[in-house]
C-alpha cells in the first residue's frame, strides 16, 4: 500500500485523508490489481467474508436472547425459535450458517492446495489462514455447546477431555476448563463469553489475511507471478466486485435451501434433547466439518498419541509451504502432483465419512489407512514429489500462455482452466 | 446426514411406516383438520403423562397452527387449572388458565414423572419431532408399532414390545386404541388416524413458524435467482470491456 | 443505436442496484423486529388485580408491563378536591371524572411523565405525589400541577370485571 500515491480531488477530503487516510484505502481496495483469469474458486474469499459478517450479525442478535446458564438455555433458545420476531430465522442462518462457513473454507483451502497459493511469497497470508481456521473450529465448537442439548454437553464433555491426554497437568487443566468437577454452569458461561469473542478475533484476523494478500497480490490458476497493473489485470471493482457477488447469490441459494427447506438436516436430533449429565446419547459424533480430524483421533489406539495425531493433522498443513519443494505453483503445470491433490481431497472425504460411523471393524481399518496416507501425503509425497516431478512448460505470462510455441498439453490444461 | 444413525445398530432394520404429510414439500402446510384432532390426542391422551412445556395456550389460536378461535382458545385455557402465585399472603394459588400461561404439566417435576413412571421419564413433547431421528415418521410408526413380543423375548413388568422402538423394549403401554377419542368433527378414530393427527400436532409443536418458514423460503429462493440473472448479465456487460470470459 | 445501447446497460444497473437494495431492506427487518417485545410478552398485556382489600385512603401497587400501577380507593374527600379544581390551574388540563371513571378509584400508571421514576405516594404540595428524581408535584387525581413533568400521569386501559377485580389492559 505504501506504493499508492493517491489525492482526493475535494478539499474536505484532501484535509480528512491527510489525517486519516481511509480515502488512499479504498482507493486501495477499488483499484487493487487482480489478475483477470482467476476463475469461481476464487469468488470463495468474498464468500468466506459474507459469512463471517452472516455470523456475526445474527449471533449478536440471538445473544440479545439467549441465557448463559444450564437451567435456562435450553428453554432460552426454544423461546427465540418459538417466540421471538424471526427468532426462528435468525437461529436456523447462525445454525446454518456455521455449515456454509465450513463449506466455504473447506473449498478456499482446497482452492489454495490446488493452484499453490501457499508458496513463496505467499506463506504469511496461508499461516495466518490456518489459524482463522483453527479459531473457526473452535468457535464453532463452543457455539454447539450453547443450545444445551445432549449432543451440545456430551461433546463438550468429549472434547475437553481431549486435554487430560496431557501427561501429569492434563487433569487439573481439565478441571480448569470446566470450572467444576464436570461440564456445567460454569463452562456454560465461559463458553458463551469465549464464543463470543473469537469472531472479532476472526475478524481481525481477515484484515492481516487480506492485507498479506495486497503486497504480493492474487495468485492465479496458471500460477505465475504476473506484472500489476498491466494487461493482465483489472481493478478490483468493478469486475471483481460483480463477479464475486454473482457467485455469493449463487452461494446465499443454497444456503437459503438448507435454512427454509432442510433447517435441521446438518444437526443432530439429539440436540433436541436438553442437556442429561445421567445419560450419554447412543452415538457421538461431531458437526460433519469436524468428523475428517474426529476419525484422526479414534484411528489412534492410545489416547495422547490420538490427540497428538489430531493437532498434527491441522497444524502441519502451517508447515505446508516448506514441505511443498516444487517451485511450480498451479496443479495444471504438475501432472504428478495433480493426481496426489486428488487422492488426497477423496482420503479427507473418505476420513470424514468413517467419522461418523462407528469406530469397530471395517470403519476402524479405513480409518487408519487413510490418516497414514494423510501423513503420508505431507510428510513424504509432497517433499520428493518437488525433486522427482517432470512439470509442464510455463507459459510467459497470462494472456500469452505459449512458450517457445508448440502448442502442447499446457497451453490446452491452461485454457481448460481459464474455461472453468 | 448424521440424524437418522440412530436406529442403523438396531438387529433388524424396521423401515417405518408411510403416510402423506401435508407439511412436506416446498409449499407444505399443515392440515387444521389434523392439529384440532391432534391437540384433542395429545390432551385426552399423551398429556396425562407428557408434558409439553414450551407451548403456551395462546399458541392454539396463532395463525400457521391448529387455529382455534381466540374464544375456542380462552375456554381450553381457563379449562385447566394453573398454580399462580404468591398472593399478598404469600401462598400459591389456583386459577383458571390464562391465554399467556404454559401448558399446565402433569408432574411437577422430572423426579415426579419418574416415580410415577416406574423410572422411566415421559419425555417432554414440545420439540420431541425434532429429537428424535426418524422424525416424524418415526413417532407415527412407534404410536402404531406395538405387538406381542416374539418367541423368545421375555419382558419384565411394565415393559412392552415396539417394532419400532430402538432395542424393541418400551417402558410406555400402548396409548392408542380405536375409538379411545371420539373427535368433535366426526372423524373416526382408528388407531392410524390417531396416529397420524397427533403427529402431526406434534410436528406443528416442534416447528411452529413451519408454514411462514416454507413462504418466506419460497419467496426469499425466487428473489435470489432474480437478482442472480440481472447480476449475472451486469457481470457479462462489464466483462465485456475486457476480452476475458466470465 | 450506441446511445440505445447505453440506455439499455444503464437499466441493467440500475434495476440490479433497486433488486439488490429491496433484498438488503428485507433482510435487514429481521434484525431490527427481534428486539421489539416478543410474542410471549404481548401475550402478557392483561393483568386483573383483587382490590376487595383495599381499604379508602389507601394506595396499592402492582406491575402491568413492568411498570408500577397505583390503584388508589380515594376518600370523600379527595374526591371532592380532586373535583374542584379549575381547569386553567392546570398546566394538562383533564377533569377528574374523565381520569377516574369511578371516582372512588383512581387507577394509574405510576410513572413520572418526566424521565420515568415512580412518585412517592401521599407527598408534594398537592396531596397527591412527589417525584424525587427532579421534584414534580401532582394532585390527588394524578395531575402535574408543579415541576418539571409535561403531562399528568397516564390513565391506562382498565375495566371492572366485577366489583372487587380490576382489569388492566
């Protein structure tokens, strides 16, 4: 940004951005460089920014509502689906929304995966990236306990004990946690107060993301570095600004299916049941978003090496730019890679769908096979594939996409991409 | 996705009985016909037992439920009799209930239901639909599901065979019988009719703003596709200057 | 036929914006509604109070919506004050019979039509209330006859049920 020399052409203005230069920012964000062939994939970030503000803004109005304690949430919630104006809206888009969130991201990240969008010089805005989505989990985590159904207090139950995996403090930190000798009241509160405070941090979060990504600029599907501004971008707004909107509609049709037609499809009916400390539901199983690392865990035979098996499995993908050793960013250009991408995407689906089975037998087998291969895929594929990988020739630049000009395999997986 | 493991571990996989619920589907509504019969169900049945504590009588008359009149309402109101409470002497007392009241509950608490239920508890009805897997297939299915237990599944006291019920052992006899309520609209009352009414006023307990939902959907879905089609040729004007495709 | 064209991408726009913007207010309603009172607080707008106890002279309270309403059994003599009052000493004028139907009952909410406090009963220069908060007199009909309050304290919907219950709302 330090680059842009910009000067409100009124007096006011000129005498305002002297002081605060909020009219150089927008300036800024209008004028933004952005290569013109990124295609939908990309629409995800803006995606990704409306359901941040989607969550914020209904969960600051259900909490208008809501009552942090054991005895009264539960009732609280069937009062603002019963009896507050569009409180039944409301909750079913927060409810929803969490899902849609989770559906973007997962789609961004993939995105990112994909086209390489986590190399140099773009490690800062991945990092960041990964702890917005740490945060995400955890706030939808506590979100989950809110509504003080069964599902909300087992699986707080579950999760906390998590930390009691940890040798010799693990059960005083438990303890902690709950502020009792079991989940209660005093998790309840502080849960609230947590869920609560995490999207700001979220928030804040975003700024650093998009503000990393605005020094090197987008990537793009053919992944190379481009000059901005030049032929080879347009200004963020307009033609970013409409094309992410038709995208977001595209987006906010489905979301509105789930919360019209289907508002409960993506809960569980347990949560229905208010919170009983006597009796555990039959199965527990998490929120679809959290089953591919739920299957890490119970892949694990021993409970500390479970735990440890679930945080690697997030926390590596933060050392994702230095295990990654090719220097060529987009897939399209990396035969090899391409076809591991796929793998990998279908192991992440199969690891979620063993998660929410139950964890004997046949389930239990695939589990383990496929959180191996997930490691597998990181710790061993990625770093010899960048050695060992024949990648495709370059082009020079986006809009003359031929190098030394034979048409070849590139030039056609190149258009293909533009195509999509 | 999740919702409906809970009955997969069962021995033999019952799939539950089939009806046409008028409150499915994109315009689905709910049969008033069908919530007046079902509210008279659950009160001269369920309710001896089943508390339903979320609801209150002055949702009988909202508009999208059973729809009685607001006169219809007040009387089945002031029919019960609600513990209010304390006076200027600082005692509870006893009045007819009110629109604004809760449905008055069977037992004082869960600990008094238990005891009267041989330790089972009669779970609460107001959002039972929704927490229960199968839905409301599933309570249709259970009402009409009761039999004689097959040869070699003995029973202790108070316990009774379901088809549906998951591990097939229940603790609530059979409700249900023909004719059990005779329905003010000449309805016969078989066992299925019941059942089907007074699922469905428990669908409507469970999801009250169900009709204004599926409207609002509705309309809200054909909205987002009209804005979809002008943003997308916007889109394809402004991309237009560029040589680009979108 | 450029100038056509124009005209017919500048509609484009502008029906997208006007779509667009009715979307933004319908979506922004929701969020404003929820925090009007909600349908179980509506639904409590009615209360009906036992005065069979209330001996004359006296004053009891009881809560409509939150609020305090005074329900006062005036005295013969209150009633004849309240009565003769003149009309231009008044700075709200209401006459008496019109504030309390029943003039043995004065029923009212007791909220200083100032800034909101609850007057203080059988106080002031009037006989009636005296507001602490910013010293508002009023007379034994409820009428502001001193003091910084606008108006004379508000006369809620009520009837007799029968002779001993009042119903407020």
């Amino acid at each position: 940004m330090s680059d842009h020399n910009y000067t409100p052409s009124s007096k006011v203005g000129k005498w305002f951005n002297d002081r605060l230069p909020l009219l150089t920012l927008a300036n800024h964000l209008t004028d933004y460089p952005t290569p013109k062939n990124l295609n939908y994939w990309w629409t995800f970030g803006g995606i990704l920014t409306f359901c941040l503000i989607t969550q914020i803004v209904t969960g600051l109005t259900l909490a208008m509502h809501y009552i942090a304690h054991a005895d009264m949430a539960f009732e609280s919630v069937e009062h603002i689906m019963r009896d507050v104006n569009y409180g039944w809206l409301i909750r079913y888009i927060h409810a929803n929304g969490a899902s849609m969130f989770f559906l973007a991201v997962y789609i961004h990240i993939f995105r990112s995966l994909f086209y390489g969008s986590y190399k140099s010089p773009r490690e800062i805005i991945w990092i960041i990236g990964i702890i917005i989505y740490l945060l995400m989990m955890a706030a939808a985590f506590m979100g989950y306990v809110l509504p003080w159904g069964q599902m909300s207090f087992w699986g707080a139950t579950v999760i906390t004990n998590l930390f009691s995996a940890i040798p010799l403090v693990g059960e005083g930190i438990v303890t902690w946690l709950w502020g009792g000798y079991s989940v209660d009241n005093p998790t309840l509160t502080r849960f609230f107060t947590l869920h609560y405070l995490i999207p700001f941090l979220i928030l804040g979060l975003v700024v650093l993301h998009i503000w990393a990504l605005h020094v090197p600029g987008n990537n793009n599907p053919v992944g190379i570095d481009i000059k901005k501004p030049s032929k080879d971008t347009v200004p963020f707004h307009p033609y970013i600004v409409i094309k992410d909107g038709f995208a977001l509609l595209m987006f906010m049709i489905v979301f509105a299916f789930f919360v019209f037609y289907t508002p409960n499809i993506l809960g569980h009916a347990d949560n229905y049941i208010e919170a009983d400390p006597l009796v555990t539901p039959a199965h527990i199983v998490p929120e679809w978003y959290l089953l591919p690392f739920y299957a890490i865990l119970r892949s694990v035979p021993d409970k500390l090496l479970g735990v440890i098996a679930m945080l690697s499995a997030i926390l590596i993908l933060a050392v994702l730019p230095w295990l990654d050793t090719s220097k060529i960013r987009s897939a399209v250009f990396r035969p090899l890679y391409k076809q591991f991408y796929w793998i990998l995407v279908a192991d992440v689906l199969i690891l979620g769908y063993v998660g929410a089975m139950p964890a004997e037998g046949l389930y239990l087998l695939i589990a383990r096979v496929a959180t191996a291969y997930y490691f597998l895929h990181f710790l061993v594929i990625l770093p010899i594939l960048g050695f060992k990988e024949k990648t495709l020739p370059m082009p020079l630049s986006i809009t003359e996409p031929i190098l030394g000009g034979s048409p070849n395999l590139a030039v056609a997986k190149n258009k293909e991409s533009l195509d999509k | 996705m999740i919702g409906v493991s809970s009955n997969t571990s069962a021995a033999e996989k019952l799939e539950y009985l089939k009806t046409d619920w008028s409150f499915k589907g994109i315009f689905g509504k709910f049969d008033r016909g069908a919530l007046q019969r079902g509210y008279q169900v659950y009160t001269e049945v369920c309710s001896s037992c089943h508390s339903m504590k979320y609801l209150s009588y002055r949702n009988l008359a909202e508009k999208g439920g059973p729809e009685f009149s607001e006169a219809q309402a007040k009387a089945i109101a002031a029919s019960f009799e609600v513990t209010d409470g304390p006076n200027s002497d600082g005692e509870m007392f006893t009045r007819p209930g009110k629109l604004s009241d809760k449905f008055v509950m069977p037992y004082e608490n869960v600990k008094a239901a238990q005891a009267a239920n041989g330790g089972a508890y009669p779970p609460d009805m107001s959002v039972l639909v929704k927490a229960r897997g199968g839905g409301v297939d599933y309570i249709y299915s259970l009402l009409q599901g009761y039999d004689e237990p097959p040869v070699g599944v003995t029973l202790d006291e108070g316990v009774y065979y379901n088809k549906y019920m998951y591990g097939n052992k229940i603790k609530m006899s059979n409700p249900l019988s023909d004719g059990i309520v005779e329905y003010s609209d000449g309805t016969i009352s078989s066992v299925e009719q019941m059942s089907k009414d007074v699922t469905t006023f428990l669908m409507w307990a469970a999801e009250p703003h169900l009709e204004t939902r599926h409207k609002m959907g509705f309309k809200a879905i054909i909205y987002l596709i009209i804005l979809t089609i002008l943003v997308y040729f916007s889109m394809k004007k402004i991309w237009s200057r560029v040589e680009t495709e979108v | 036929m450029a100038e056509k064209k124009t005209k017919r991408r500048d509609f484009l726009f502008t029906a997208t914006y006007a779509v667009g913007a009715v979307g933004v207010g319908a979506v922004v309603w929701p969020m404003i509604d929820q925090m009007n009172p909600d349908a179980s607080v509506k639904a409590l707008a009615s209360t009906e109070v036992d005065v069979s106890t209330v001996n004359p002279g006296n004053t009891i309270t009881v809560l409509w919506r939150g609020k305090p309403v005074f329900i006062r059994r005036r005295t013969q003599e209150e009633i004849v004050e309240a009565k003769s009052v003149k009309m231009d000493e008044l700075k709200h004028p209401e006459k008496d019979e019109d504030r309390a139907k029943n003039p043995e009952w004065l029923v009212m909410l007791g909220v200083c039509t100032h800034l909101g406090c609850v007057p203080l009963d059988q106080k002031g220069d009037y006989n009636g209330w005296f507001c602490p908060c910013h010293g508002s007199h009023y007379d034994i009909s409820g009428r502001i006859r001193k003091g910084p309050a606008p108006t004379n304290m508000e006369v809620p919907k009520y009837e007799f049920v029968n002779a001993n219950t009042i119903k407020i709302g």
